[in-house]
C-alpha cells in the first residue's frame, strides 16, 4: 500500500496464473499447455525472422497474421482481432463492448480472469450459478443484462456447451454481446465460429497457447462482425499500436498455416485424454466430461486439496481450486503425453491404497 498509488490500484484483486515451478523433472500438469512442441515450421520462421529487421517497428496492424487466421476460419481478415495472449485480448473486449450500465453476466464457475477485469475497468457483473451437475443452462441468461461471456469448454470443468445451445441464447439474447472464449475448443468441441456471419452481437476468442503448443509466444484473437472487431482496434490503438512482435508474427502465422501437425497434435492430446479418465475412473474418480485438453476429477474419498498435496511430493503438479467450496473436492489435471499419464496414475495408485 502506497500513497503513489493511484486509487484503483488499492482495489484490485489480481489474477493468480498456475505456477511455473523452477524445478526439473516435474511432471507438469498445472497449467493446461500444450505437451507437444509447437509445429517445427513455427521455430523454422522465428529463427528466420532473426534479423537486423528486428530494428524496425512490426506491422502495427498485425496484417499478415490476420490474413492467415481469417483464411484458417473461413472469414476476412476485417473480422479479426490479434493480441499478445487472448488474455490481453479479453482485457480489450471487457472494455470496449462489455461495459454498460446493465451487469456483465458469466457462470459462477469459471476462468477467473473474468471478475478480475471487471474489477480493473470497473464493470458491474452478475455471476449465474452453474446447474447441479456443473453445466451451463441457458435460459438463466434470459435476464436483462450489458454482456455474457463464458469459455467454451468451460474451465475449469472443460464440460462443453452444444452449439445449438449457444445458437438458442444468440436468439434470445439479441441486445448485447456474447463473447464465447474458445481457449480449448479444439480438444473436441464444437465452436461458434461458423455463427458469426449469423450473428452481429457474437464475439469469438481464441488463443495459440494451448492447441497451437504456444503459450510461450502470447497471440490471441478475436472473431466477429467488423463493427465489433473496430471497437476493439480503437481501444488497442488507445493502448499499445504493436502487441505482436515481429517474431511472434512469424510464429503464429506459420502455427495458423500448419494444420496437418495441429489436427495430428490435438488427436494425439484427445485420445491421451480419454485414456487418462479411464485409469482415474477405475481408481475411484469421478471425472466430469472433457472438451479440453483438461479434466476435472474429483476422488471418492480422498479430497482434492490433499491429493494435490501429496502429488506434489511426487513433483507431479496438477491444480486445486479452493473456492468456490462446491469445486473444492475436485483437482484439474492436464492431459500430457501418455509417459506423463503413467507417471500420475502409477502415483495416484500407491498414494490411494
Ligand atoms: C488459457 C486461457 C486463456 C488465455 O490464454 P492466453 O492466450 O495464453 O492469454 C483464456 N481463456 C481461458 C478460458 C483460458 O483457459
């Protein structure tokens, strides 16, 4: 607490990623990356983008890496959006179309970002209880409201929400936007991006960091109509013109371009997954269904803190949420490599007898 400080930074409750342990041979399982390597074409472009070109300013408008995602997605290059992470890009698109008089709604489990930004730009929210069995309901939303937002799968349950539920609150719900964050949709869920040309109000994000194997690289975007996309430009344009570095560029374009090693790679995660719940199912877990490449398990007697505890004296990590307490049993594993699953499971049986 300081008296430099201006007043809103005495209010803020900060985000607390996952951590990043600095330990070797750590079975990490924490923070949902990717546990393949990005593609190699993605490393080929970095090193040849190391140049004395690095003395000069990127492309403030980031235009080849958009052009390269609007050709991925099926759309123009004017609906997209790109940030450093999609965090960034969230922070951006809690300010620019999600502040209003009416409250911000999101379920009351979620990706925990979410009341914090409400918290930096001073946006009121509603948080909506999760049903019984954790899933979203959408008629819950049907309540006057100045946005909606919510990761599809959801985090940290990675239950996903059906298409054709979202396509339901996108007709019910035509007076604000919906932004539907699709960090792991590519794990087997169904996305929205294909609504878009339907819909002006709704709003896609995404991000390289978990199926393009580059959280290391920070590039987000955001998918919608151009007139949602501009609002989001004149607050970047506000704030930082150059959020993508000219290495980060040539990464994730070659990332976007590489979809044979994409599609092979998040197969790869998908069947580790099932293979992963199981092994947990067979020990006496309870594993709610995954459209990510996470699961979220909760153990029929030991609890989800002590289980995390004594995983992590087997340096493997994986992560407990305390609150909110209905959440509390459970613990979310990343899915790894089937080596990694191995060593979890082979753990989770001695430490369960
Ligand atoms: C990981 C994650 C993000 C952020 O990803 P970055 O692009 O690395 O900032 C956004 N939303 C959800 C739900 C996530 O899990």
């Amino acid at each position: 607490m300081s008296k430099f400080w201006s007043d809103v930074v005495h209010k803020l409750t900060p985000y607390v990623p996952g951590e990043q342990p600095k330990l070797d041979n750590l079975v990490k399982l924490n923070t949902n990356e990717n546990p393949y390597g990005p593609s190699p074409k993605v490393i080929e472009a970095i090193k040849l983008a190391t140049t004395d070109a690095l003395r000069l300013y990127p492309d403030p408008n980031s235009d080849a890496l958009k052009a390269a995602i609007a050709n991925v997605h099926g759309l123009t290059a004017q609906q997209v959006f790109v940030g450093n992470g999609s965090d960034e890009v969230l922070a951006q698109v809690f300010q620019a179309l999600l502040k209003h008089s009416r409250p911000l709604l999101f379920p009351d489990i979620t990706y925990s970002f979410y009341p914090v930004y409400c918290g930096l730009y001073d946006i009121e929210y509603q948080a909506i209880p999760l049903a019984e069995d954790f899933t979203i309901n959408i008629d819950d939303y049907d309540v006057p409201n100045g946005g909606i937002i919510f990761p599809n799968p959801n985090a940290p349950t990675g239950i996903p929400l059906a298409l054709d539920e979202i396509e339901r609150l996108l007709k019910i719900n035509t007076q604000s936007v919906v932004v539907v964050d699709e960090a792991y949709v590519d794990f087997g869920t169904e996305s929205a991006v294909h609504l878009i040309n339907t819909y002006p109000n709704l709003l896609v994000i995404h991000t390289l960091s978990k199926a393009r194997s580059l959280a290391g690289l920070r590039v987000g975007y955001a998918l919608g109509a151009k007139d949602l996309i501009e609002a989001l430009t004149r607050v970047k344009d506000s704030f930082n013109s150059y959020p993508i570095d000219s290495l980060a560029s040539a990464g994730a374009i070659a990332a976007m371009q590489d979809k044979a090693y994409f599609k092979l790679t998040c197969s790869k995660v998908m069947a580790s997954r099932d293979a992963l719940v199981s092994d947990l199912t067979q020990l006496g877990f309870t594993v709610l269904p995954s459209g990510a490449n996470f699961i979220f398990a909760k153990h029929q007697i030991k609890d989800g803190l002590a289980l995390a505890a004594l995983l992590r004296e087997r340096h493997i990590i994986v992560r407990h949420f305390k609150l909110p307490s209905r959440i509390a049993p459970y613990i979310r594993i990343t899915v790894g490599t089937d080596e990694q699953s191995k060593l979890l499971i082979n753990a989770l049986s001695e430490l369960l007898i």
